[in-house]
C-alpha cells in the first residue's frame, strides 16, 4: 500500500497494518523534518509532488520491493504541503518472516524512493528565504554532501 | 503540434509558471523539445540539463518520439523523504 | 534507555521518545511471535530472563551503539512472561541525523541483543509441549536455520 | 568455598533447580567449576558443553579464578529478540 497526504503522518496505524503472525520482523523507517542542514537553520518545509507520477514511481516501488523480498506487507506514505521541524515527511513499514530481510527492504524501499519519485522540498529559512533543493547527482555541480540523506 | 509542458519547484518559478506550451514539429524527439525549451526560457536552462523528461509519468529517454496526447513534465532532481 | 517488561511494549510512544529536531531519521525494529518456526506451530511463548545480566548487557549495547553512530536517542525494550502470536516481544528505536547511520545503528543493536542478552525463549506447540531455544552457533550440532532469525 | 551457581531455561529444568551449590577448593578456576557441575549432574552436559558462564553478570572465561563472593550463573545460547 501507498499514498500522499496533506496530513499527519499516523505511524503506529501504518505499523499495525503491515504486522502479521507470519511475519517475526517490522521495520519502520520514519524521514523528520531536520533543523540543520548542514549550516542553515530550517523553520519549516513545503513538500510539492508530481502526484500522478509519484503515486506510479511508489506503485513500482512496492511491486519491486515484493519481487526481491518475502513480504508481508509493505506501506509507503509520504506527506505534501508544510511541515514544521520534527514533522514526519515520510513513512516506511516493511513486515517479513525475518529480520535481515526487513531491513534491506526497508533500506531499499526509502533509497529508491529518495531517488526516482518526483517530490520536492522547499528549505524555509528563519529570514523567510525559501529555496528549493535540487542537489546534482553529479560532482560537478555544488551541493553540500549534508544533503544527501534526509 | 503543441506540447503542453509541466514544470515543478525551482522549474516552475524561473519559469514564471507551472506549465507551458511549446510547438514542435510531427515526431519531434525529447531531445528536440529539450532545445526549445532551453531556447524559449533561457532562465530554466541550467537546471534544465540537470532534469529528466517524464512521458505519461514514466521517465523519457532522449530519442524518445513525442506523440500530441503524451502527458510532458520536466522533472528536475528529486528531493523527497 | 533500556528496559526490560512483562507489559506490552508500546512501540508508539518508544519511537515518540527517540525522535529530535537534530535527527533527520528514526529507524524501529519490532520483533514479534511468529506462528511458524519451520514446520513447527507456536500457540504462545515464555520469555525468561537472567535480568541484572540482562539489563548490563543491554546498557553495554546502548553505550557500544552511541560510541559507534551520532546517535540522538536509543531505546532497547525486550518482553518477559507469555506471548501470544503476534505479540511485539522486542523494539529497537534509534534517531541519527541520517538514514544511513540509523538503519546501521538499530541493526547492530537487535544483531548484538539477540548475541548477547542472557534472554530465553520457550516455544509451546498445540500440543502442551514447549521446549526452551538454545540453537548451537556451531555447525555440527542440529539446529534449524528458520530458527536462526527472529 | 561454596559456589552457588544459577540455572536458567532448559538448564534449570535438566537440572530441576534454578540454582545449585557446589564445593569448590579455594583459587578453582572457570574450568574447574564446569568439570564439577558435569561430574554431579550427568543430566545437564550436554547443554553446558555448549554454554557461557557468567561471572557477576559478565562472560569469563575458563581461567577465570572465582571467589566465593562471586555471583555465578550457568548461561545456556541464548533465544531473546
């Protein structure tokens, strides 16, 4: 299952959903709303989406996370719109009969997430400032190594 | 034919818009729309070489030919999670 | 933070504990009961514990696990007494300032608790019999690989 | 010196207790201690053959001398998680 929502994120809902007595291990990942990125201060994101995109880049997601990996269940929900410092932008809750394989599809299911379905965040400064962020993949162009991972 | 483009985030503000409208000609590639949008905002450029072009929501490579019903968005680097 | 319980694990509010503004990630493994270990069915299990030793190993983990990744928050709770299938027996929570590092850190700790804390389960059948798990390392003696995760 | 040594698990069933004493010369070791529990209880050598001591809450290892304060206890391979 997957969705995007304008609205809190309900973590411990998604969680019972994907438990299961055949399962003996759940991996939830939980992306929040840092205060830091590298040197400047956040006060607040905004989260836009290509939402027919990214509703079939997630579809994927979750059918390739099924394909490598004896799952249970798998949910990925991520927010759109504001978000303050410590909000949940993002929800991964992966069941499988055991744990290895738990957390690599969890790993898998946010890396692949992060990299190919089309969200964006705006950093919010406190001087009012907002800035999109679209760091390279390649060397070549400028972008703090802090931003790399959530 | 007429291409209506989309655009996101950073895209969409230098261009001033969320969406514009190109001509190209029958079988025009991504590539061929790739250089008039560059021509047409030179503002977007830069991060316009750093974008993909997604089809009917699915990525596009250069060679791809462009057909008057396609759903055409330029996806500049994703930043979700 | 560490404890031990004969109540049921509120993982909820664990992760809650564990998240800060500083940590752009949470990451939380729950183990629960499986209703199958191998061909084996399990109707409820009896976790039992040598619990000063227990409760100093798991300090040592929470200390191992904060020297080895910038942790924000770790928390390590393990269940005593009878389960029931598809009760939540352990819950590792750990917040990091990225994804990486809290998948790595909460990992290591479940590997190391499982490793380490003097903590025994006993698996009952549906049959009344229940037999106490104490699966050999070591290859020569049999033990069921199914057994060997969680 | 009395050593009184806790059991747990299977452990305390084979031996039917969840503690037992055991006279021990002063300054025996780690090892000395396992040869004396296999020698009382035949029952339990199997499952102790395969596991640790602890020694006040801490693994020891075979050299380790024990002292009649020590807290000792039998730890079978453990199945938490």
């Amino acid at each position: 299952m997957f969705h995007l929502t304008r609205e809190a994120i309900d973590y411990a809902t998604l969680t019972e959903a994907v438990r299961s007595p055949r399962c003996g291990a759940v991996v939830l990942f939980l992306g929040t709303v840092r205060d830091l990125t590298g040197e400047q201060v956040t006060v607040f994101l905004d989260y836009e989406a290509y939402a027919p995109m990214a509703e079939k880049k997630l579809a994927e997601i979750e059918a390739e996370v099924r394909r490598r990996w004896p799952v249970g269940e798998v949910a990925l929900v991520h927010r759109l719109g504001r978000l303050a410092v410590g909000e949940v932008s993002v929800a991964v809750a992966v069941s499988c009969p055991h744990r290895r394989e738990a957390f690599a599809a969890c790993q898998f299911a946010i890396d692949t997430l992060k990299q190919l379905v089309p969200i964006w965040k705006r950093e919010n400064a406190p001087d009012g400032r907002g800035e999109w962020v679209h760091q390279s993949v390649s060397a070549d162009v400028a972008c703090s190594p802090a931003q790399e991972q959530p | 034919m007429v291409i209506r483009v989309k655009l996101f985030a950073a895209m969409s503000e230098l261009a001033g818009s969320d969406c514009v409208e190109i001509e190209l000609p029958d079988g025009a590639s991504v590539a061929e729309l790739r250089r008039q949008l560059a021509g047409q905002w030179p503002l977007i450029r830069s991060l316009l070489s750093r974008s993909a072009i997604a089809i009917n929501h699915d990525f596009a490579d250069h060679e791809r030919i462009l057909q008057s019903t396609d759903e055409v968005a330029v996806i500049p680097p994703v930043s979700g999670g």
